[in-house]
C-alpha cells in the first residue's frame, strides 16, 4: 500500500478510533495482504465498508476501500466498470476531506482543475485514484468519454505525479505514459511524452510489472516497435514473487495481461 503523506498520517493519528471500528480496519488490512485470493479481496472490501460505516468522513478508510476496489477491477476486468465507479467515489470522498477549495469547485459547478493543480501532498493519493478510476471508467464506455473527462483526468494525474510518483509502485507515471500514448498529440499525447512517464515509472516502481505490461501495450504498439514489446513482455513473464513479495498480487496480474498480449501480439503488429 502507497505510503501515506505526512498530513494524513498525523489527521489519522489525531483522531480517535472505536475499538470496533479498529478491529475492522485491521481486518480489512490483513484481509488485503492476501487479494490475490478473490475470497481474501471480497472480505478486507466487507470490512472496510463496515470500517466506513462507523467511521464517516475517514479520508485513511476511503482510501483503502479505493485502492481495494482498483485491485478488484484489475482483476476482474469483466466486471470492472461498475468497480472503477465505487473506487472513484471513495477517492473523491477521501479528496473532498482533504483539500476543501476541490469540494468547493465542485459543489459550485465551477472548473476543478484550479482546485486540483492546488491540492497539497496530503491528497496525493486520493488524486491517484480518481484519476485512475475515472479514465478507466470512461476507456470503458470510448474514446467520446475520454475525451469528456481528459482534463481533469489529466489534471489530477499530473499532480498526483508531482506530488508522489511513487504511489502504487510507480502507477501516476505508468498511467500517464499509457494515456498519452493512446492521445493524439493535438490534445497532450505522443510517443516522447509517453516514453518520459514509462521510463519515470521504472525508476519509480521497478518492481511493478504492471509498469512493462502498460509500456508494451501501448507506448510500444504506437511505435511498432515489436521487439521492444516481446522484450517488456519477457521481462514479465520471467518475474517471481520472491522478487517483490509486497507486489506479488498485482505482478500475478501483470503476467496475466501480458499472457493476453501475446494472444493478440499478431493483430497488434
């Protein structure tokens, strides 16, 4: 789990938390080591629900029911429309604690993006997620949903970037590498600034497979460049969990995707 900022740290530490309460949350977090086992995931999402339910407004709980409902989503992507919608709710819920100029904009319909570009290191992480989230749920529905919601997608990742790179083994670089491959370059994409997220991602979480199946599947389709996708996609297919044991459950997934690839790797080039 991304380490949490300073701020969050001491707002979690200050406020006090019902036995019971306590005990779902610790749950939970033991229930989440293990969510590569879809029973174990199912259980710590039921506990921190529980957690959220005597807890109201907790940004630490809304934050471990988004980053649950990600992992759900990545790996059940048959259902994982629906899920990214949960854990964008819970990302902007967290957000609006933490930085309330972002609850204002939007509760006035005015622009967001102001408010975000201006969200402090303790909303780093909840910017992640809902950004994550929301892109995710639109590439879902097409490249019109997109398009809808790109700047404050963007906007959010960006700073999410800026703040901690570093969440979720790299993921604010692995996501905008992604996403500015799959843009033209009239509306932010390209290929070199795709290629300079890619390569701040592999500093930021090398090991997070997750990473070089992302740059595989999109940065390097663009380019054509097949044999820079065969070798990200048997860099994966060569890990082990004993190489990054706290990443274990997502590079399991990881190697997953990268087996799809290589089903499509004749349709892709």
């Amino acid at each position: 789990m991304a380490v949490a900022a300073p701020l969050l740290i001491l707002l979690v530490a200050a406020a006090e938390v019902p036995a019971e309460a306590a005990a779902l949350l610790a749950r939970g977090d033991a229930e989440m080591a293990a969510r590569g086992d879809p029973a174990r995931l199912a259980a710590a999402l039921s506990a921190y629900e529980s957690a959220r339910a005597l807890l109201p407004g907790r940004p630490d709980v809304e934050l471990r029911l988004a980053r649950a409902e990600c992992f759900r989503a990545q790996a059940a992507p048959e259902a994982a429309r629906a899920v990214w919608l949960r854990c964008s709710a819970a990302a902007e819920r967290a957000l609006r604690t933490l930085a309330p100029p972002f609850a204002r904009a939007v509760d006035a319909g005015a622009d967001p993006v102001p408010a975000i570009r201006a969200v402090e290191p303790a909303g780093a992480e909840a910017l992640y997620w809902m950004a994550l989230a929301t892109w995710s749920a639109a590439q879902a529905k097409g490249f019109a949903a997109v398009l809808a919601v790109k700047e404050v997608a963007l906007a959010a990742m960006e700073r999410a970037a800026a703040l901690d790179g570093s969440l979720d083994c790299g993921g604010p670089h692995r996501a905008l590498g992604a996403w500015r491959a799959g843009l033209p370059v009239a509306v932010g994409g390209g290929a070199e600034r795709s290629r300079a997220h890619f390569d701040a991602a592999r500093v930021a979480g090398p090991a997070c497979q997750l990473n070089r199946v992302a740059e595989a599947e999109t940065l390097r389709v663009l380019l054509q460049d097949r044999a820079g996708f065969d070798k990200l996609l048997s860099e994966v297919a060569a890990s082990r969990d004993a190489d990054a044991p706290r990443w274990a459950p997502e590079n399991e997934v990881a190697r997953r995707r990268a087996r799809e690839l290589r089903d499509r790797e004749a349709r892709l080039f």
